[in-house]
C-alpha cells in the first residue's frame, strides 16, 4: 500500500482512453477531418461553367437554325436553298459516302426564288401566293363567258395535258389548314393525307377538276407509286414546299424523313421547286 507506483498504474488505465493528448484521440480526429474536407468538391463550379456555356451554345445554335428556316423562303438566290437542303441531307446521312450524297444532292437549277412575295407567309397569304404566279394554271371558272369562237370549252379543256401544283406540308393537320385556305380558288384543292382511304384519293386526283393538291410527303409518294397510276410524276409541274410554318418543337418541313426522297423524285420528272 505505500508503493506509490502500483496506486499511480491503477488509475491512469481508463484515464487514458479519455485523455486528450492520448493516440485515441488523435486518431479519432484523423478520421473526422478528411470527410469534413471533402464535402465541398471543388471541380463542381468548373463542370458547372463548363455545362452553362454548352447549354448556351445549343441555344444560340438553336434559335440560328430556326431563323434560317423561316427566312430561307426568302432567299434570292437558289443555291443558298439548295445548300441548305443539302447540308439537311449530308447531316441525316452519315454513313452514305461521297458518291451516293451526290444521287441525293439538290441542283439549283430545281429551285426558284419567292423573295418577290412581299405578303406574310401564313395560310391567309397562300390562295395569293397561287394566284399570283400560277394563275394561268389553275381550271377557268365556271359559267364564264367564251371570248371567242376559238377559245375552247371547259369540256375541251379537260382533254389536254394535265399540270398539277402539289403543296407538300410536314404534317395531315397542316394539310388540312393550307386545303381550309386554298379551297376558294378557281377550281379548289384538293387534300390527300394518310386519313382518307388510298382508293379516295385515288379517285379524286383521277376526276378532279382542281389543281392544287394540299398534301404531306408520305401520302404523296404513295399515291405516285399507286399501280393505277392515276396521278403520275410528270404532271405535278409546281411543288410548293410549305417552308415557313414551325410546329411546336419548332422543326419544319425539312425534318420530315420522306420530304427529300419525294421532292428529289418529282424533280428529276421536271418539276420546280418554290418555297413558301
């Protein structure tokens, strides 16, 4: 009992789990700081940066692209179109090669200019658009008066060659809005959209009087390949391509898969091009 050492080893046992100084202690704080520290991570502001300026980018992209759409109606010259077109046509075919672009490519000589439509380009301005450059292709009213003797008869008339204007829209319903605006010119239009049976449409460009054909790509192409063959490529002498209408996602008639293959088609037939 009077050695001092034994009495000082009993206490100091537990006393050094809880001494502050103890290896304990330290190695408690060791754990702890490490995760306190990387908390913050400090490449988040840089990826963050990094993530806006790409997003902007896609942005100012985006509204370019949507300007040029409506605008390029507008263009005067015909290889600015074809260019766009073309370029369409490369970026959604990237594996075709060099050669085979070629087949699909667009000659400017296929293109006509509009930048003389001053008008607005919405559906109000489409029967003046038709009827300002297209008039004489469009059927004689009925119940006008002959001039004279040898002017021929609306009968007569219906046995010559047959000229068709197709308006080609990205979707059935826009189809139906440019037929709604157009159908008060001589002779109507026409709408031809997957909606209607194959043999309707049929009939109806086979026995119609109107030359104006409101339609989508696809339906088109379908009844062009139809094996009656009541419409054929070389009659539609006018593609009017409904350039300037945007939907909701803001993509136009040159998004639309078929709308190349058909408009390359009734080109090589002989028909021109004008974008409204």
């Amino acid at each position: 009992m009077d050695d001092g050492l034994a009495y000082d080893v009993d206490l100091s046992e537990p006393e050094t789990q809880l001494d502050p100084g103890s290896d304990f202690e330290v190695d408690a704080t060791a754990t702890t700081t490490p995760t306190a520290t990387a908390t913050p991570k400090t490449p988040e502001p840089k990826k963050r940066k990094k993530t806006s300026k790409l997003q902007d980018k896609k942005r100012v992209k985006m509204e370019m692209d949507i300007e040029q759409k409506k605008n390029l109606s507008k263009e005067t010259g015909p290889e600015v179109i074809a260019d766009f077109i073309n370029n369409r046509i490369r970026h959604k075919n990237p594996d075709l090669s060099a050669i085979e672009l070629a087949e699909l490519y667009f000659n400017k000589s296929d293109i006509r200019s509009t930048a003389d439509f001053e008008d607005e380009r919405d559906l109000e301005g489409f029967s003046k658009f038709i009827v300002g450059k297209f008039k004489n292709m469009l059927p004689a009213k009925k119940g006008k008066p002959k001039k004279n003797k040898k002017e021929k008869s609306e009968t007569e008339d219906e046995t010559e060659e047959r000229k068709f204007i197709a308006i080609v829209s990205m979707s059935a319903l826009r189809a139906c809005d440019v037929h709604r605006a157009t159908k008060d010119i001589s002779g109507s239009s026409l709408k031809i959209i997957n909606k209607n049976k194959i043999e309707v449409d049929l009939k109806l460009v086979k026995t119609t009087r109107s030359r104006v054909l409101c339609c989508t790509p696809g339906r088109l192409i379908k009844v062009l390949n139809s094996e009656d063959l009541e419409l054929s490529k070389d009659e539609i002498k006018i593609i009017i391509v409904d350039n300037s209408y945007l939907d909701g996602k803001k993509q136009n008639i040159w998004d639309i898969k078929e709308t190349p293959e058909v408009l390359k088609t009734l080109s090589a037939n002989g028909s021109k091009m004008y974008l409204y």
